[in-house]
C-alpha cells in the first residue's frame, strides 16, 4: 500500500497574521452602558438611550470599581489565520473563557511547509527555516511508512475481505492515511500555522490586551490581540478609549521574577516523572469524604435524611446512566440539573505528562484547568518528547522519527548558541515535546471529560491519561466510580444506538469488556 516516496519540501510559507472580524454589536460600548443603567431602573434601557454624559460617567465608574460583567455582554467572533500553535496553546487557550473552532493536524493533511517565523536574520534565520522543512520533510517520511501499519490494524478491526465493494477499501484506506497523518504530526513544530474562528466577550478581549505580555510567545501575541483590539476599535472606538488599562510590562511580569537557569527544566522534568510512578496521569490529591459530601448534597437537594436514602442509593440515583437519563444526553445538561450539580462537591487533583499537541487538545476541557508549564523556563536542554504507539510498533518508522526529534532540539539549541531568544526559538520544539502540568476538576466536569476520552476514538495519550484516571478514582471511591466509561459502555442496552461516532465506529465491541477491551490504535 505504501506509495512513492514523499518529495522533500523545498522552502516555508509564512506570512503575517491575518485577523478578521466576522462579526459584532453595533454599539458595543453603549450597550454595556444600557446594562448597567439597566441595573437601576424598572426597565431593560436600550442603547439608543444612551447620551454622552452618560458614556463619560457611567462607562469609567463602572470598569474602575470593577462591575465588569456589563462588559461581558458584547461578544466578537474573529477569524485567526497564519497564528502557530504555540501562541493557541499558550495564550488563546490558555484560560475557560472563550470559545474556538479550529483546524486539525490530526485530520487535515500538512501538504506544504506553512509556519510562523519570529523577527530573526543572517545565519539564526537560516538554522530555523531548515529545522521546519526538515520536520517537514519527516512528517511526509512518517505519513508514508505509518499507513501500511494503520492499514493492517484497521483491515481486522473493519473485518476487510478480498470481496468487499472497491468502495469499502477506499473507506478504510483513507481511514489509514488519517490514522498515519494524526500520528506523523508529532514531528510539526509548534511554530505550524493553525487557523481558527475565536470568540470572546469585551471584558476577555480588554483582560488579553492587559496580559498579552503573559505567555511565552508576547511577540507574536502582541501581533495578534493588537489586531483585535484595532478591529473592534473600528467598530466603536469608545469600547477602549473610554475604559481599559495598558499592557503589563513584560519585565514587569511576576512569572518572570522566579529563579531559572537552563538547567533546572532537565532536573524538573526528570523529578516530576519519577513521581509519576510510570503513569500518563496520577492522582496526587482528592476529596477524601467525597462519597458522604456528594450523597449529602443530594439529600439536601431533594430535602430527605439520611434514614430515608442511604449514601449508596443517593449516588446509584446520580450516576447510574440507567436510572438518570442526563448521562446520556447528547447536550451535556448536567450543570443543568439540580441532581447532577451536587457532582460539583468532589474533586480531584492530577500531575500528568502528555505531549504539546495532546495538550493543546486536553486543555479545551475548560472546566477541567490545570497549571502548565510556561515553556521559555522550563525549557530543556536534551530532547524531551512523547512517542506514539504507532511509531513504537514500526522500527522504520521509529528511526525516522527519532532522527527528527534529535534534530529539533539540535536546531534549538543552535538558535540559543546564536544568541536567539528562546520564546523564538522554541517555534521549533516538535508537537511531541512532552510537557508537565497538574490539573484538578470537580467529579461534574471529570466524568463528562472521561465519557468523552475514554472512547476509542479519542487521541490516544489523553485516552491513557483518562484511563488511568478513573482506575484511580475507582479504587478510593468505588460508589462513584462505579459508572464512567466511553458513551457505548454508558448507553449499552439503555439507549439506542449504543455507538455515537456513527460510521466512525471504532469496530470494537467496548461494551463487552470495558475497562479490558484493547484498544490497538
């Protein structure tokens, strides 16, 4: 199945952000005036009402004391095109309070060299512009070798036969060449271009403006959100001329003020994964009465004692997808019910270790936040990276891929020699670069992200961090533990059909044998 060897990519595409806004209120500032008249009067105020005393005093008053909600109702829905993945994971994404469609790697094939490339010349610009064709170069290499192995797989899984339709075999086959391209990504550097459609609320756009200095990528950040605070001043310039602050300084950042040498990245790294123990995800702190503090609160939802409803049957009602048709609702209505919300009292607390591209999928679980590594000080010096299973299983393919890794951080490290920045340099740091972060959510917003990572067809190392998740949670409270799974093991003679991925059924019977079906891609 394997085709002719891929072309080597002969030179990088990059160009400016581009930042469009597709759509906003008129008179968005108005508008937030009329909210906060509105607090004080019989009568929702409209914004034709307003007058321009008014927006002196009222706009000012209101942001200086901090009612700030006023500000959240006007919404601003962007298109970001030429931003990397760097700036998406460490600025855009990086909080709950926005909402983002963007284009994948894992679905969307990488045909041309397209990245972002930071203000650099001579010589550092050349060890840059390499670094990213031959990462390049290795993710069309890895895309070839990885199909006929996702082939093989997937011809069992699919029960392939020599007498299936011609249509059938291609089905499968382009099913391979997406399994081969999501997993060849982790060679792309994080500096790719990725495009998205963005939405904010006025209050999110004035607090980026104020902390775009935060991350490590305010060059390219500063670019960017600059661009979005100039496009909604087009449409009314008095949203920030009135109210607002400047930029933090970046200098005057207390991030920046902790202690770092280049040093202290290796030496953390290699303590947090002997903590670890060998898993993707370990549980490192929990709500240990979580069992009577849930069965409590729902007792006092429904205003019973403890005589009338036990702990155990107290949980049964909430979690049992049988008994409360919530778990498996296609809406996720949980933070909508009163029974489900008393979910809200459990929490649990995880260090886990995944990839920047596995990441910059596990950090849009917004309820579920996590501390995360800022990069230009945790940086290492030795090649520090996730291999996926696919990769592990072809020795080809593992040469290949090894190869690529050492050449990222070589080139680096080369740029750092060259007296770049490292929030420059790191634009060259592969998607596999494996990054350390400690993450906690309440049982509401873990059981929703597990139903939904724990299927076969989620990325694979945020499946094994899930997985290992709820064998922990399991084991010290066994009662609400007790229902978590993918949907089909939810659903499985409840509703039908047991399977939500319709023709992306995964061809595995998981129901049958969760937590023990084996998952082979």
């Amino acid at each position: 199945m394997a085709g002719p060897a891929p072309m080597p990519a002969v030179a990088l595409s990059t160009a400016p952000p581009k930042v469009t806004l597709l759509s906003s209120p008129a008179a968005p500032y108005d508008g937030a005036i009329a909210a906060a008249r509105t607090c004080y009067s019989p009568r929702v105020i409209e914004r034709r009402e307003i007058t321009e005393k008014q927006r002196d005093a009222i706009g000012p008053l209101t942001f200086e004391g901090g009612h700030h909600t006023v500000f959240q109702h006007a919404h601003f829905e962007f298109g970001l095109e030429n931003i990397s993945r760097q700036l998406v994971w460490s600025v855009l994404h990086s909080y709950p309070f926005y909402n983002s469609e963007q284009s994948s790697q894992r679905y969307v094939k990488l045909n041309e060299p397209r990245a972002f490339v930071p203000p650099i010349t001579g010589e550092a610009l050349d060890v840059y512009e390499q670094a990213v064709l031959k990462a390049w170069d290795s993710y069309a290499r890895l895309s070839a070798l990885l199909k006929d192995g996702a082939w093989a797989i997937l011809k069992e899984l699919r029960y392939v036969r020599a007498t299936n339709s011609p249509a059938r075999l291609k089905a499968v086959e382009r099913e391979s060449e997406k399994k081969a391209i999501e997993t060849a990504r982790y060679v792309i550097p994080i500096g790719a271009f990725t495009s998205m459609v963005h939405t904010v609320s006025g209050i999110v756009l004035h607090r980026l403006y104020r902390m775009l200095n935060a991350g490590d990528v305010p060059y390219e950040a500063a670019m960017v959100i600059g661009a979005m605070v100039d496009l909604v001043k087009e449409v009314d310039p008095m949203f920030f001329d009135k109210i607002g602050l400047d930029t933090f300084a970046r200098e005057a950042m207390p991030e920046l003020q902790f202690p770092n040498t280049r040093a202290s990245g290796d030496a953390f790294a290699a303590e947090f994964d002997r903590r670890l123990q060998g898993r993707v995800s370990r549980l490192r702190d929990w709500s240990a009465g979580a069992e009577r503090v849930v069965a409590d609160a729902v007792r006092a939802t429904f205003g019973i004692t403890t005589v009338e409803m036990g702990d155990e049957e107290a949980i049964d009602r909430v979690m049992n997808p049988a008994r409360n048709p919530y778990r498996v609702d296609m809406l996720d209505v949980a933070y909508h019910s009163p029974m489900m919300r008393t979910l809200n009292h459990a929490n649990y607390v995880f260090e886990k270790k995944l990839s920047h591209t596995a990441d910059s999928q596990d950090q849009r679980h917004r309820m579920v936040p996590a501390s995360r590594p800022m990069m230009t000080l945790a940086d290492t010096t030795q090649p520090d990276y996730i291999t996926p299973r696919l990769i592990r299983q072809n020795p080809e393919a593992l040469v290949v891929y090894e190869q690529a890794m050492a050449e990222a951080w070589t080139a680096k490290n080369k740029l750092l020699a060259l007296g770049v920045p490292l929030e420059y340099a790191l634009y060259v740091v592969p998607n596999a670069k494996a990054l350390r972060l400690v993450e906690s959510g309440s049982f509401i917003a873990l059981q929703h992200k597990w139903t939904l990572r724990t299927c076969f067809n989620a990325q694979e190392e945020i499946y094994l961090a899930s997985m290992d998740e709820i064998s922990q949670v399991k084991e010290i409270h066994p009662q609400l533990g007790r229902y978590l799974g993918p949907p089909c093991v939810l659903r499985n003679k409840i509703v039908s059909p047991r399977c939500t991925e319709g023709t992306h059924f995964c061809g595995v019977p998981v129901w049958n044998s969760f937590p023990n079906a084996e998952r082979r891609l």
